[in-house]
C-alpha cells in the first residue's frame, strides 16, 4: 500500500516511518508547521529522517493555529509546565483539535497523490492528556476519512496500543538514530529534562533498556505518575 506518514520530528512519528518503510510504500512524509514553541527544533529532524530514507519532506504551513487557537504549546501561549506528562498541568499544552485538522489535511494530501493509507504514530501514553490521540477518536476519524474520500483512505496506528517505552525498543531494534529526533516542548537549543514530554522521553529509555543519546539541562530524578481519578 502506498502511504504517508505524519511526521513531526519526535521519536514516535520517527519511528513510525521507519517501521512504514519496511512494511508499506512510503510516498511522502508530512509535517505540520503550526506555530508551536518546538517547530523550529522538530521539523529539521523530520527532513533528516526523511532524505537518510530517500522520502519526499512536505512541510504544511498551519498558521492559523498559532494566531487563532489557545494553548501554551504555541509561540504566544505560557510557560510550558514542568512534571510528569500526565499531570493535569499538561492538558495546558493541548493543541484543540490538533489531529483532527492535521488529519484532514494529511488525508486530502494522500488521496491528491495517489496514496491510500495514512500512518500515525499516536501511542497508549499519550490518551491520558490528549482526547484527539484516543482510539476512539481515531476510529471515528478512520470511518469519516473512509467516508469522505474516494480512494477511501485508511487511518494506520501502529502504535495505538503500544506505550513509549514499546516505541524506543521498537525504534532500537530497526537502528533508528535517536539523537536525531526532538521531544521538549520548550524548544530551546538543548532538551529541558523537566517539562512533560522530556519526562515521558527520559522515562521511556530507561523502561526500555535502551541508551539514551539525548543531552538534558536537567537530569534530576523523573518525578512519580499521578494516581489514577
């Protein structure tokens, strides 16, 4: 099948179109330039990826989000919280609906170019925080993309039942240079090690046994998971 995969410069998209690579026929990798604080350290990592691999690199520019939606991820939005990435903080760094669109377009793009699947590398870790990486929400956008396209585009998920630790032993195990991949929102020269996502990062090599390539400003002890509502 002939695929794109949506590829924002972390280690899961990253990893996802790797893994695309040896079971599909990746056409195109697609990235989203949307105004966040991290775009700027992200998307060069996408293009990286996608050259080592010989694949097409379609940046997207989504301006809109940045001037009209609210959220402390994007460039006008607050501080990015620091602690565990399911802290009821990090719902601060939600994107409203970021998926959703980002979906849309990725679907209209593939069906344009002769694709028939999408490939997102939405995972078990991120439901707590994000209602548009949920399975249910994927099922229902897998249904409206079928429904509303005529090559009836297939949403893939790879990763919808795997945590991140899963990913980065996955990722290991097919030779994937995670140095080269970016997770902290803060978007700064070097990765914080404290706000949500450099916790998940850090937390997930170690799970998984695998080396971490990823220097940190702060490598203090990963604070505890949230108990559960």
């Amino acid at each position: 099948m002939k695929v794109v995969v949506l590829l924002s410069g972390g280690m899961d998209s990253v990893v996802a179109l790797h893994h695309a690579h040896r079971e599909q026929e990746v056409v195109a990798a697609l990235s989203f330039d949307y105004g966040s604080k991290h775009n700027r350290r992200e998307l060069p990592m996408a293009q990286w990826h996608a050259s080592s691999l010989g694949i097409q690199h379609v940046v997207v520019p989504l301006g809109f989000i940045g001037d009209y939606f609210v959220s402390d991820l994007l460039n006008h939005g607050g501080e990015i919280p620091k602690g565990h990435y399911e802290e009821e903080t990090m719902k601060k760094t939600v994107v409203p609906f970021r998926n959703g669109i980002m979906l849309s377009v990725a679907a209209g793009y593939a069906e344009s170019i002769g694709a028939a699947g999408l490939v997102i590398a939405a995972h078990a870790g991120d439901h707590a925080i994000y209602p548009d990486c949920r399975e249910e929400f994927m099922q229902a956008m897998t249904e409206a993309l079928r429904l509303g396209t005529y090559a009836q585009v297939a949403l893939l998920r790879p990763f919808i039942a795997c945590s991140k630790s899963d990913i980065a032993q996955i990722g290991h195990g097919i030779g994937v240079d995670f140095s080269k991949t970016w997770s902290c929102y803060v978007g700064g020269e070097t990765h914080c090690g404290e706000c949500g996502t450099c916790v998940e990062r850090r937390e997930a090599f170690l799970q998984a046994g695998v080396p971490d390539p990823t220097p940190y400003l702060s490598c203090g002890p990963l604070p505890p998971k949230p108990p559960a509502c």
